[in-house]
C-alpha cells in the first residue's frame, strides 16, 4: 500500500464580530450605532501574546520590599575566628559565613533586583486589540453616547450605574462587588472621576492610558462618546 501524505493547511481563525454596536445613553436607551473599527474589535485570540504581554507588566510593576544581607553586608567579622591548621576543626576565615548563626543569607531576596521586561509597543497594542477583540465577542463592551455631569456627586454616579444595569446585557454589572467596570473616556473628567470614586467596582480612566492589565482586571469596558475615546487608542499597530 502506497502511503498518501495529506498536506493540511493552517486557516488563521478570523473574530466573528458584528461591524456596528449600539450605542446608549446615560438612561440606558439606544440611541444609534457605531461602526466597529475592525483592527480593533476584530482580532483573533492570542493566548500567547496576552500572556507574555500581561506577565510582564505585571512583573514590571512588582514592588521589592524584602530584603536580605549578604556576609559582605553583615556587620562583624573581621577576626579569624581561629587559626587555619593545628586546632582539629574546620577552617574559617569568617564568623559572618552564611552558615554562621548571624552571618549572611545565601539567595536571600534583594531590593535591588530588577524585574523588568521588555515589551515592544506594538505587542503591547496588540494585546490590548485582542482583549477587546474577545471582549467584545463576550459582549462585554458598552458604548456610551456622552456622559455630563455639572460637578462632582455620587447620587448621579449611581443612576448611570443603575440605568447601564437595565441594559439586558450588562445586568450583572451593578451585582458585580469588585473589577466590574473600567470606564474609559476621551479627555480627563475629574467630576466623572471623583463621582465614580466610592464605587469599588468602577475604575474611570483615559481611553489612551488603557492598558492589557486594566482589561484583563475588569469584567466590562465602557467607551464614552466611542467617535473619540476608541480614536484615542486605535492605529498604534501602524506607527
């Protein structure tokens, strides 16, 4: 029997997402659609570039609080404690040896180590891409009209929280105790920021300053007025 070979070809898997999102206002009302930018919303998912990604601005970000000494940090020491031959015992040239109770530690933690990563900017955007890609296949992404608010007060922070959670979709938001919202707008707000600042579930932040780790935290994305805010991060792929 004549063994066949089969060649197989690999199909890069293309995000089933829809072009246009319905767009609501802070009552919760449809009020339009926009249109998806696709290298955005329409990636494929990446599980290892979002995985590099993520650990290493995790790891970036990791504070170095232990910290051990070495022999050469431990006061004492300078005396031999004995002479090298003659006495039976084992020769040492220190009493702050690490295996000396008070000496040095081996290995210890050190708050000088650097646990930086280098990620390129373009994975960086990337992965951000394809978590909103994923997101949005999950429905997990809101798009907002605009949201005004004379000053800030938490009163009409929690309606617009109440009134997103009347959307069908998004009824788990306002049950969601931690990491359920990241609003993301198209400039700074403060008296946005400073209404939605008592809700421990809510983080408000800059379209542009998102990142993959924000994303990855919390479980909805909300876009205020989407013509700006997704501007505000698209087209970093092709910079």
């Amino acid at each position: 029997m004549k063994n066949e070979t089969t060649k197989t070809k690999k199909v890069a898997k293309v995000a089933k997402v829809a072009k246009d999102a319905i767009v609501y206002n802070s009552k919760g009302a449809e009020v339009g659609k926009y249109e998806l930018p696709q290298d955005v919303f329409g990636l494929p998912w990446n599980a290892d570039l979002v995985h590099q990604v993520l650990q290493s601005l995790q790891t970036s970000i990791r504070k170095t609080v232990a910290h051990t000494k070495m022999r050469g940090d431990v006061r004492g020491g300078g005396k031999k404690p004995w002479q090298q031959k003659g006495t039976g015992r084992a020769r040492h040239g220190s009493t702050r040896s690490p295996i000396w109770v008070g000496g040095g530690v081996t290995h210890g933690p050190r708050n000088d180590k650097n646990f930086d990563r280098k990620v390129n900017q373009k994975m960086r955007a990337k992965a951000l891409y394809t978590i909103l890609s994923r997101k949005m296949q999950q429905g997990e992404v809101i798009f907002m009209d605009s949201l005004a608010m004379s000053g800030p007060k938490t009163k009409d922070a929690k309606e617009i929280f109440g009134s997103i959670g009347k959307i069908e979709a998004y009824k788990r938001i306002s049950g969601k105790k931690s990491n359920a919202l990241v609003m993301a707008l198209e400039n700074k707000n403060e008296a946005i920021e400073k209404s939605f600042r008592n809700f421990s579930n809510v983080k408000v932040n800059e379209a542009r300053n998102l990142s993959p780790l924000e994303l990855a935290k919390y479980k909805y994305v909300m876009f205020v007025n989407p013509a700006e805010s997704v501007k505000a991060i698209s087209g970093k792929l092709t910079k």
